[in-house]
C-alpha cells in the first residue's frame, strides 16, 4: 500500500536556511509514524513544515497522491487536522466550544455550526472521555484535559492525517498513557494517517508503526521500532555519555558509581534492582552477583555495578565464577543478600550466602543507604 | 447550559437596544433648549414645532453621528485586540488615531490656506493614510516585540510624536484655522452636518457588513494562528483584511469627531462581560451597540455637565474608559499567577 502521506526530497528551515535537507519519509493509513531524538533536532521543523505553516525550501510533501502546495486551504482543513505545542487562547470558551472548530471547515459563511455538526462535536468529545467537562471553560482545566480536548478538535475535523507535536510533554504518566490510548483507537477505527513527535523513548516504542529518529540536522535513520530502538543506538542517537538506556524496557538508569566496590550483593529475580539503585543513588560502589543474563536483575546491575560476575543465560555457575565471586566478597569485605528464595538454579549463591555469614560479612541494606531523616539531621 | 447562554444574549441585545433608544430620546431633549416627550415625538414624526430646527439640524445629526462613530470606534477596537490578541490594544492607545489626526491637520492646513474648502471623503482618505502609517510602525514593533506591554507602550510614543507634530502645524497655521482645528483635534460630536452623516453611513456600515461577515476566521483566528491556518483561513488576506477595515473604521472617526480616547479599548470589554462569551458572531454587533450607546452616553454628559460650554468627548470617554482598562490589566495579572 502507497504512502498516504509522505515527503520528497524536502528541505525544511527558517528564513530560507536549510535545517534539514533531503528528508524521505511517509506513512500509510491506519500506521503512526513517530518522530524521535534530541531537543533542537528539528523534529518540529518538519512537522511544521508538513503542515504547511513552514514554507517548504525544496522538495515537496504529498498527501493522497498530490503536493500540498496545490491544495486549496480548505481542501488541506479536511484532510489534515493538526495538534501543537502552542498554548491557544481560548478566552470565554467552553471546552465544547473549543471542540467545536475542528468543524469549521464543514460549516458555511458564517461558522454556524448544524445539528449534525454538534453531533460530531458530542461524539468526538465522547471518544476522548471528556463528556464530564465539556462544558467548563477551557482555560480552567489541566493540561492533560486539554491535550485530549485539543485531539477531539481533532477528530471532529474529520481528517485524513493528523500531526501531533510532542502531545504527551507536560502530562503526567496517567494521562501519557490515556491520550496514546486514545489516539491509537482513533487510528484504528478511523484507518488514520498520525505523524507526531514524541520525547518519551518508551513510549514511542510501543505505540508507533514507524520511527524516523531525527539527530544533528539529518534523518539519521528510519525503521520499525524493533529496529530502531537498540541499546547502542539510542545512545548514539542522544549522545548519551552519562548513564544507559535499556531498549528492551525502554528504561534508564544513571551512571555507575566509580571506584573499587565496597559491598558485594547477591541479587537475582528484582530483588537485587531496588539495592542497586539505592546503593548508586548514596555514590557508593558495589559488586553483584552471580547472575544469569536472563535474569531480571541483569540489565540493571549491568549499568550500575562496578564489578558483575554472570553466567551465560540458562547455564549454571561453575566452580571457577563461584570463586571468583568470593574473591570479591572478600575484597569488598561486605555482603548484602537481597534473594530470599533458593533453589537448583541459584544454588551457587545459597553457597556465597553461607561463605558470607560464616565470615560475618553480611550486612543490611540499611546500613549503607542513607535513610530521609537522618538526611535531615 | 444552552439555554441560559440563549437567555443571557437575548438579555444583553434588549438592555442594550434600550438603552440606545432611551439615550437617543434624552439627547434630544437635553440642551439649552428642553423639550417634552410629547414635543420631541411631534418633531420626530411631522417636523413641525418651534423647535423642530434644533433637532433636526443640530441634535439628530449630532446624535447619528455619536451612534456610528461610536460603534465604530467600538468595532476597530476589537479588531485591534483580536489581530494582536492585546486585550488592551485600541485605536487611541496604539497611536492610530493620533496618526490620523496629523495627517488630517496637514492636509486641512495645506487646503484651507489656499481657500479650497475640504471634502467629506478628502478628509477620511487623509485620516486613512495617517492611520495607515501609524498602523504601519505599530505592526512593525510587534514583529520585534512579542510582549503585550511593549506594543502599547510603543503604541503610546507613536501617539505622543503625532501629537507633537500636530500642535507643531497648528502653531503655525492661520489664526481662523487655528480655532477650527483645536477644537476638533480635542475630538467633539459637535457640528456634524447631515452631509457629514451621509458619508460615515456609507463608510461605516459596508464596513460594519464586511467585519460581520469576518466573524468565522475571526473565530478561527481566536485560537491563534496556527490552528486557524489549519482550519482553512487564508491567514495573509485575513490579516490584511483586519488592518484595512479597522484603520478604515478609526480613520472615519477621527476625520469627523477627532480622536477620541479609550471607547475602542473599553467597550469590547465591557461587552465581553456582558454576554460571557468572545464569539465574534455576538462580539461584532453587541460591540457596534456598545460603542453607540457608550458614546451617546459620553456625549451626553459632555454637552450637559458643564453648560452651556461643552466639554471635550475625549475627556468624558477617558473618565469611564480608562478605569475599565486598569481593570483588564489587574484581572489578568491574577489569572496569569
């Protein structure tokens, strides 16, 4: 199936400077492209650009098969709706109101809006779960009601395409997850062409059929999100120097504390990942172990510990890694044991567990984890 | 919630009509000369009476002309606050008017010192041309200065040096221009011919139709510009559109009642909380009216209070006018925290 919306050979920038050059992307009906990669990438650019509020230096985009540039402005209104990051004043508006433009391209000289007209309004406003505040004036509601109060406007312009920039920044994680529901339904039931920005890595992943990661002034790479989102390349991607990012989870994690480990902890199945954190969030260096590289406490402890001692996945310790984990042990000179349950496969550190406390190493977490109010104090 | 907004509109245009009517039925019979209910209609309908000369050459002509310029001035004003969406943008405050009143003494010295009487339409294509050109600088800040607070305040210089140019001129004209052009540069109802009348009608009201029929991009154009290019509006004509009619409207006004302060700023506000809403559908009638009423009203009070003299309509429209707009400023202020 063709593009229903897509770009060729675009330029894209400010006052007839070139930002972007040469950007080839597109994006079927019923799929989302997303738009990933660092502040000041010229995501906006382009989306702006696509929307025709940017003049256009090169190139051109194309929605069902004809160039923007020779579309009549009310022609482009009923196939492309849009949602920005600009604040809207909406004096003396109620929602509803609000709501009710995405019909002004429907409605006759002067904007008077029919009873089917308010139909569309009543049902857009249903789709987004809005229907207890549509009467409120806009300007009083939160930022999250009004991101999806924006996407009804929307809907009921009934379009083709709609370009979203970054419409999940400033929300919190509830109303994140909402407005992607939302949209992602709309798409579906609508067979919709979405093309947005989003600064939520993680999100992203999980709800876009196609990403273009824009970096450095280029289209640095286009894909699917299994293909996109590796570990490595996202940390090309945003320069991250500090710190990992787990493409897997879509998680970060800050930078490992330097310096010889001071403490030595036997994780295993996430009962290690909240000792990690907390131990890196003191400053203070630690060793873990011994881990699957299946395990769950892996990917964490692989960011945040100085030293890690792991076996392959599946695969069961031999004698030589159990030693060079009590060698470790004796360095750091103290043991945390986060794992309460032991069976056939973490037998390896039942045994460290035993060679810590004959050795009265252990310790509890508490004693290196600074507590709030001693904080304080 | 339909209903009671229904309710309140039909509420705001009747108080509104009302008043109109009772402030035309009192500004006839206010004057030197007083004249009862009975009197007035007789006037009104058969022409006859003792003092049927007075209303009909001096009142009626004089109230028309407060009832248009009024609204008109009313009408430029929210176009203004709609184009900057300034809610204290007007044609005095952004030194549209002033412009206007430069041009306008330039061009009836430069006339009447060579014994060429001025035309109606002469006089508002002068007025027109000096909007234009104060209209011009103040377009030119916004595009450097996104603060609401710097357009007005530059608004404010614009007025100022227009004033100065124009008490510069004065000072050097003929002393029988003199008289004529102070009085008129202080802004009066006074004076106006049925003549007079006839050329602000046709300019007002095609005007009043067109910012009627604007009423859907201005709606738009609300929500600000980038959805409103999304919606269709053609934002370029749009935007030049706005400009022309409201220094159309303010040039009128000021080439037949001098500039008069604070109505244009004013009024769309006092309407706004009136009908609670900023629909321009509403906005653009309700406003007309407000301004008609509004100057009727200062006129009023201008040509009574102190009589026989008249007080300038300037200082009676800045009495009530400019309160109005501390206000604005003060409830924003708390919305903003």
């Amino acid at each position: 199936m063709a593009y229903y919306i897509s770009t060729e050979h675009l330029t894209v920038g400010y006052d007839g400077v070139p930002l972007i050059e040469n950007i080839e992307i597109g994006v079927r009906r019923g799929e989302i492209l997303t738009l990933i990669g660092p502040n000041g990438s010229g995501k906006s650019t382009i989306l702006k650009s696509m929307i025709r509020q940017l003049r256009l230096l090169a190139g051109t985009v194309v929605i069902d098969g004809r160039s923007i540039a020779q579309m009549t402005e009310r022609e482009l209104s009923r196939k492309l709706a849009i949602v920005m990051t600009e604040r809207i004043r909406a004096e003396l508006m109620s929602c509803r109101d609000v709501v009710a433009t995405g019909r002004y391209p429907y409605t006759g000289r002067l904007g008077i809006l029919s009873q089917a007209d308010w139909q569309k309004v009543d049902e857009a406003i249903r789709m987004v779960h809005a229907e207890d505040y549509a009467e409120s004036p806009f300007q009083r509601i939160s930022d999250g009601q009004r991101q999806r109060l924006l996407l009804a406007r929307a809907i009921c312009q009934e379009p083709e395409v709609v370009v979203l920039d970054e419409p999940t920044s400033f929300l919190d994680i509830r109303h994140k997850l909402e407005l992607l529901e939302v949209l992602k339904t709309m798409v579906r039931s609508r067979h919709m062409a979405v093309v947005m920005s989003l600064h939520e890595l993680d999100l992203a992943q999980k709800v876009s059929d196609q990403v273009v990661c824009v970096a450095d002034h280029r289209v640095d790479r286009c894909g699917t999100p299994e293909e996109i989102f590796q570990d490595d390349y996202i940390r090309t991607l945003y320069g991250i120097e500090q710190g990992s990012y787990n493409a897997l989870f879509g998680s970060l994690e800050m930078r490992a504390v330097p310096g010889t480990p001071k403490v030595f902890v036997i994780g295993g199945g996430g009962s290690g990942i909240p000792v990690y954190r907390a131990l890196q969030r003191n400053g203070i260096s630690f060793a873990a172990g011994i881990l699957q590289e299946n395990d769950l406490d892996w990917p964490v402890a692989k960011a945040l510990a100085s030293e890690l001692v792991t076996v392959p996945a599946y695969q069961l310790p031999e004698g030589s890694v159990i030693e060079k984990a009590k060698a470790l042990i004796r360095e750091c000179g103290s043991v945390i044991v986060c794992t309460r349950s032991f069976g056939a496969v973490n037998e390896a550190n039942l045994k460290l567990r035993d060679y810590a406390e004959a050795g009265g190493l252990i310790r509890e977490a508490d004693v290196y984890i600074r507590k709030e109010k001693g904080a304080d104090a | 919630m339909e209903r009671h907004t229904h309710i309140r509109l039909w509420a705001g245009f009747i108080s509104l009509a009302a008043a109109l009517i009772i402030l035309i039925l009192w500004n006839i019979n206010a004057g030197s000369v007083h004249l009862s209910v009975k009197e007035i209609i007789g006037i009104l309908f058969s022409r006859t009476g003792e003092n049927a000369a007075i209303v009909w050459n001096i009142r009626l002509p004089r109230i028309i002309s407060a009832l248009l310029l009024g609204g008109a001035l009313a009408l430029s004003g929210f176009l203004l606050q709609t184009f900057f969406s300034n809610p204290i943008a007007g044609p005095f405050i952004l030194g549209i008017s002033s412009g206007a009143k430069l041009v306008l003494s330039l061009t009836l010295i430069g006339f009447l010192s060579r014994g060429i009487a001025v035309g109606s339409f002469t006089l508002i294509l002068a007025a027109f041309l000096g909007a234009s050109m104060s209209m011009g600088f103040v377009l030119a800040i916004s595009l450097k200065a996104k603060q609401m607070s710097l357009l007005i305040i530059g608004g404010v210089m614009i007025g100022y040096i227009c004033s100065a140019i124009t008490d510069f001129v004065v000072t050097f004209a003929d002393d029988a221009n003199i008289v004529n052009l102070h009085h008129w540069s202080l802004g009066s109802f006074s004076g106006m011919s049925w003549e007079n009348v006839g050329v602000m009608t046709a300019v007002v009201i095609p005007a009043l139709i067109c910012t009627f029929l604007l009423s859907k991009p201005i709606s738009a154009y609300q929500l600000g510009e980038v959805y409103a290019r999304n919606m269709g509006v053609n934002i370029r004509v749009f935007r030049i559109l706005l400009i022309l009619l409201s220094s159309v409207l303010s040039a009128c006004v000021t080439a037949f009642a001098g500039p008069i302060s604070f109505v244009g700023v004013a009024v769309p506000h006092l309407i706004r909380s009136i009908f609670k809403t900023a629909k321009p559908l509403i906005m653009v009638p309700a406003c007309f009216l407000g301004g008609a009423v509004f100057c009727l009203f200062c006129d009023l009070l201008a040509r009574t209070v102190v009589s026989p003299a008249e007080l300038s309509i300037s200082s009676v429209t800045a009495v009530f006018g400019a309160p109005v707009v501390i206000l604005v400023m003060l409830r924003r202020q708390k919305e903003h925290v």
